[in-house]
C-alpha cells in the first residue's frame, strides 16, 4: 500500500513548523516572535519545513513538556492551547497561541517574525512595544471588539443600570444602551470595545470553571461546571454556586427568626469574585476558576500580582490601587461593584475577622488566589458535620441543639458510644481535621488515652 503523503503548505509570517519536539527551544523563540509581529499563530511540531506531515510520536507526555516549555521560558506567560491532530495517519502537536503583551521574550531575548525568520529585536522597536503595552490608550481592553451595541445581553444590562442610579453614581436620565454604554466610553460606533463586550456580551471572551471536590485535595470531584458570558452575568452565577455550597447555621438571638449564618461572609466571597474578574489578564485566555474542598474554598484569577508588592500590604490599607482594566474597574465602580481606592483585599481582611475566618492570599506563578478556610470561626469550626448532629437529637429544632453543642461535647459523646474511635474517625465524622481535634483532646483533662494502638482505648473521668 502507498505511503500517504499530506502537506500542511508553506511557513508564513504567522505558521511555523518543527520536524520534532527536540527543536524545543527553537519553537519557543518562534512563538515570541510571532506574537511580538502579529499577536497570534501557529507551530505544529511532526511537521518539515517544507510543510510535509512527518509525524512524531505523542504521548500526554509529550503535550506536557511542550506547555511546560512555553510556560518556563516565555515571558508575559501565555496559555496556549496544545492539540494532536492527525494528518494523513500521521499525528502532529499543534500550538493555537494568542497574547497581546507585547513585547514577549524567549530564553531572555526579544524577537520578531521577518517572513519565516525570527530576528532579534532592534532596541527601538522593543522600546516602542513597551510605549504602547503601558499607555492605557492601547491596552486590550480599549480595542475595538467584533461585537455590536445590538449583541449586549439586556437583562443583565438592565439590572447593572438599575443599581448604578439606586447608588447614584450613574444620573443620566436616557436608558437607551446605545447611549449609555457611549456615555461610558465602551463604544466606538455601533462595535462595543472589548472592555463592553466583556462586561455585557453573553460570549466566549469570560470563562469561568468551577468545581466541589470531595476531600482537600484535587483528585475526586462530586460537581464540575463550565460557563461562558459576560462578567455581570458570570459572578452572578459564581455567587450562586458558593452560597449553595457553603454550610449554613442558625442563630436565635432572641427573635422570632432565626439568622441564618454562613460559614463564610458572603460580601467577602462576593468581593473576591468581582476583583477576580476585574483584575484578570483577560487576553490570556485562561479561566477565573472557583474551587471548593471540603476544608476550604478557592478563588483563582490569571494576571500576576504587582511585582514587589505584597497582598498584605493592599489588606491593611497602605497602597494605591493598581488596576490591569481600568475600563472595566471604572464600571463596576458605578454600579458600587467595586471600589477605586485598593479596597477589596482590606474588605475581606475586616469581613473575615468579624466572622473569625481564616483566609490567606496566594501570590500564583500565573495567578493570584483568595483562600478561604471553611468551619474555622471560634465556637463553629465544629460543625461541619451537621447532620451528625441532627440525627443524634430525637426532638425539638436540631438548628438550636446545633448552635448549643460544644466541641468538647461531641468528642464526648463519640467516645462515650465507643471508646476505641479514634482521632481520625471524630475527625471524619464532626468535619474537621485530626490536628483540630488532637488539639482539643489535650485541652480535656478529664480524657485519657489508656494503653497504645488498637488494643488501647478512651477513658473519661467522671
């Protein structure tokens, strides 16, 4: 049988072929280049550079290094996406990669794309990149869109409007899109800027991943979900999620209602949602992604924190704020989604010592992450496991039973029904970690430990 041949065409300005992943380094000097010239491209590795498809052997291996190649040596990071595709029976990698950073550089060097060449950049043009990557006027954000006044998503226009005047940072009486969104500088003609398209678009430009795992850890998941839209309608979604997944106990207080109290203030969730969208590098494609463990939740946005400075320092107040979009920032400021005044971590900081819940930020290699730490306020970190609780309380509301059991109380109750249980199994069934409830154990003098592993058990002093 004759050997099929296929052929991808010839290099251009904007494709690029390698015969093989060992011309690594070479396909990532490519990249930078193309993306300094053109701001995106194409490489297939498995392919000649007369374009003829060769093949290579690939493995998940394989689309890993070359990921983790572009990721270690290029610089502002990009997300490409990596694919196998086969043609004529013979498989190639192909890299589909955009960024609008300019100017990138591989392996410390800067270069651009001269027909199927990649030079390395004169210092002017690297200084005229530069001119323009800082001035605002010609960020990605103020770039005219494909998108039209007539594709904004009037619900959750309408419902961003009705809020901005309740606020009265919005006075303007006529509710017309077209001239709204002109109003606020999110036009040019009837084509939104990218930064409308982004805030009011129902379309791909937002991603948002979101996912509840059944441990600590990021290996088995119970629910996983994927949305695309405008970013008013996607923390709406966000917001939704967390609440639904989040525990919730009641307090009585003397009233005729109870409050119902969650694990998390839901204002700081909401406050690190909307900074997560805000402050994204929303040109690198990558997802604001949600991620709820059974100890904690995490809140992930793509754009690298400000070099040099610490998150801390923006929570107790002391910095000016540094906005990535600050057409974007701006509208969300007049609906008092935000604040201009580097607010946002400080808000957490203050909502979460209220509650006493524990939090971290997290400065990411690609990202910055808000963690919150679930069941961790002072006299409520112990109830994670509510229904524990509930089926141990034949009568009256299991909410009140809930609210009045201490820690100590359960651990004595779990070792007076079976004084061999142990630290992990109280652990597993109140819903906190073994550290929490050793730590607890050694404050309860009247408890002893009599004996050693399995042939030991519990004793309590009466």
């Amino acid at each position: 049988m004759a050997e099929i041949y296929y052929s991808l065409g010839e290099e251009t300005e904007q494709i690029e072929f390698k015969k093989s992943t060992g011309e690594m380094k070479e396909a990532v000097i490519s990249i930078a280049a193309i993306l300094n010239k053109h701001g995106k491209g194409d490489l297939y590795f498995g392919v000649k550079n007369n374009g003829d498809v060769i093949g290579q052997e690939i493995s998940d291996k394989t689309t890993r290094e070359v990921s983790q190649a572009i990721g270690s040596h290029l610089r502002p990071v990009i997300y490409p996406e990596i694919m196998k595709e086969t043609y004529g029976g013979k498989t190639v990698v192909h890299v589909k990669f955009e960024g609008h950073m300019q100017p990138y550089s591989a392996f410390n060097i800067p270069r651009i794309r001269v027909a199927d060449e990649d030079l390395v950049m004169s210092q002017q043009v690297y200084a005229e990149l530069i001119r323009k990557r800082d001035d605002f006027r010609e960020s990605w954000e103020r770039k005219i869109s494909e998108y039209h006044v007539a594709d904004v998503d009037m619900e959750v226009f309408s419902r961003y409007l009705k809020r901005a005047k309740e606020v009265g940072r919005i006075v303007f009486e006529n509710e017309a899109p077209q001239i709204v969104l002109e109003k606020l500088g999110l036009t040019n003609g009837d084509h939104l800027l990218n930064a409308g398209a982004a805030l009011f678009v129902n379309c791909g430009i937002n991603d948002l991943q979101m996912a509840k795992f059944a441990t600590n850890e990021r290996i088995t998941f119970t629910d996983i979900r994927r949305h695309t839209g405008s970013i008013l309608g996607l923390i709406e979604i966000a917001m939704q999620y967390l609440i639904d997944a989040m525990d919730w106990r009641a307090e009585f207080n003397g009233k005729l209602r109870r409050d119902e109290i969650p694990e998390v203030p839901v204002d700081a969730l909401r406050e690190a949602v909307v900074n997560a969208f805000a402050h994204r590098q929303i040109e690198s494609g990558q997802s604001i992604q949600i991620m709820i463990y059974k100890n904690r939740i995490e809140i992930y946005s793509p754009g690298v924190f400000p070099e040099r400075i610490t998150p801390e320092a923006f929570a107790e107040g002391n910095k000016m704020a540094i906005r990535r979009n600050q057409l974007i920032t701006q509208v969300l400021y007049y609906s008092k989604d935000m604040e201009t005044f580097a607010t946002g971590l400080k808000k957490i900081k203050t909502l979460c010592g209220e509650a006493g819940v524990r939090y971290e930020f997290k400065k990411e290699e690609y990202g910055f992450t808000v963690v919150f730490y679930r069941h961790c306020g002072e006299g409520w970190g112990w109830s994670g496991e509510k229904d524990y609780v509930r089926d141990n309380v034949p009568h009256g509301d299991p909410h009140s039973v809930l609210h009045e059991k201490t820690l100590e109380e359960i651990i004595e109750e779990l070792i007076r029904a079976d004084n061999k249980v142990t630290r992990a199994q109280m652990a597993e069934k109140i819903g906190v970690s073994v550290k929490t409830i050793a730590r607890k154990l050694k404050e309860m003098k009247h408890i002893a430990f009599v004996g050693s592993g399995n042939n030991g058990h519990w004793e309590i002093k009466e």
